[in-house]
C-alpha cells in the first residue's frame, strides 16, 4: 500500500487511542514561543498541537486527505495553525522558513535522501531537526505477549515497523553533524475498548473478516489475563533524535 494512504481508514481510532508526546519534549529543544515550526507527517495533529499551545506557528504537511482533514477540524481554531497539503520530500514551504522540523512518528515513511535535501531547503540557518517516536515497550509479561498477538496477526508489522530506522541510519541521515538522543517516559492507561481502538489505529492491523475476529477474541483473552481494576498499562519509551543539518 502506498505509505501516504494507510491511515485513510484509521483515522478515528488514531485521534482517540494514539499516545501523545512528552512536554518534556519543548524544553529539551528550548522551543522559542516566536519559532515558525514545520511538523512533517503532522497526521491528525497530535505532534502539532504542542507547539501551537506554545505560540508557535505551525505548518502542519500531511499527505493523508483524512488524516490532514481531521487535524484541520481539530486545530483549525489556533491563530498560529496552517495545514499543508504536502510531503517530507517535497513540503511546499518557501525556502529558509523554518526555526524547527519535526517529524512525530513519521519519519520511517519518507525517502531519506529526497526529505534531507528539502528539510536543508526549508530550515533557516542553524534549525533543529527533531524525528520523534513513541516506542512501546515489551518488557512486561503483558506487553510481551500483546508484541506476539501483533506478530501473529499483522501481516506487515515487521516491514514497516519503525524500530526498522536505528541509530545507524538515523547517524547517516544528520551526517556529517552529531545528533542527540533523548528519551522519555509515556505510558498510556486502557480499558478494554480502549485497547481495542489503539490495536486498530495501526495501520498493519486486520480491520474485517476471518482474521479480524480471531484477533478480537484473542485480544479480550489478552485484556481479562492481565487487566487489574479494568485497566491495562502500554508503556513507551518516547524517543527524539535531534541536530542540525548541513549541505
């Protein structure tokens, strides 16, 4: 399936169950309330939303017609909020633009030769680059075998996994210059539907047929094992990788 229309049919499921981002995450970059910042693979707004309840304003590029849609009837109200009909490899923003680029939960889509070229094209002179993702742990009994239930029922996970962008390739992506790693806790707290609905946001999940239903049953057997007052923990290890490009 082409990368920018995956989501087309999980868009509700990702404005609901989709964790959000760490404040931790604008102090460490020491984000400026005056910053013009470029969130690329903005999606529904999750990794916008931040910088625009920080005075930033924001250009919010997204491929995805739903996803870009959503995010304009959720963030249209901010003063500070554009969204962009555009792509990582080609955003449609005027040359040396930009203080900040961000990419939430993105990056391992774009075509990194292409996306180093046109972030350098967009960013003022010393801008940070920041390439963010919420990683789900599985070191706890439960988050282990919710991983399994994934890898048995996700035909593609392990295709377009993002753990597939390491540090390797994020090092040769910010050469010659060093990039920062920072990492964060995040967890997110859900009931039974709720658990649900973020298995669904993904987009290599089974959404009908055979299959579907099997993964349902198998997730509720998942939930009433490990569920304590009604509720199941998925932790993340937020990570952002940050630096400065040059030509």
């Amino acid at each position: 399936m082409d990368s920018t229309q995956r989501f087309t049919d999980r868009v509700e499921d990702y404005v609901k169950y989709r964790p959000t981002y760490p404040e931790a995450i604008l102090t460490t970059l020491k984000v400026r309330p005056g910053w013009i910042v470029a969130d690329i693979g903005s999606g529904t707004g999750i990794s916008t939303l931040p910088f625009l309840l920080n005075k930033n304003r924001v250009f919010a590029v997204e491929p995805n017609a739903a996803m870009r849609k959503k995010a304009e009837e959720l963030l249209g109200q901010y003063r500070g909020f554009t969204s962009i009909d555009g792509m990582a490899e080609k955003t449609g923003l005027a040359d040396a633009s930009v203080d900040l680029i961000v990419a939430g939960q993105s990056f391992h889509w774009f075509d990194r030769a292409a996306t180093r070229r046109e972030f350098i094209r967009i960013s003022r002179p010393g801008a940070t680059i920041a390439l963010i993702w919420n990683e789900r742990l599985t070191q706890t009994p439960f988050e282990q075998e919710y991983e399994d239930l994934i890898l048995h029922f996700a035909g593609d996970y392990r295709t377009v996994n993002h753990k597939n962008i390491d540090d390797l390739r994020i090092g040769d992506f910010f050469q010659p210059q060093p990039f920062v790693l920072d990492q964060f806790d995040n967890a997110q707290k859900f009931d039974l539907a709720g658990l649900q609905g973020r298995l669904l946001s993904s987009s290599y999940i089974p959404r009908a047929g055979e299959r579907h239903a099997e993964m349902i049953e198998a997730l509720a057997t998942l939930f009433e094992k490990y569920s304590a007052d009604g509720k199941v923990i998925l932790r993340y290890d937020t990570k952002m990788y940050s630096g400065v490009l040059r030509p």
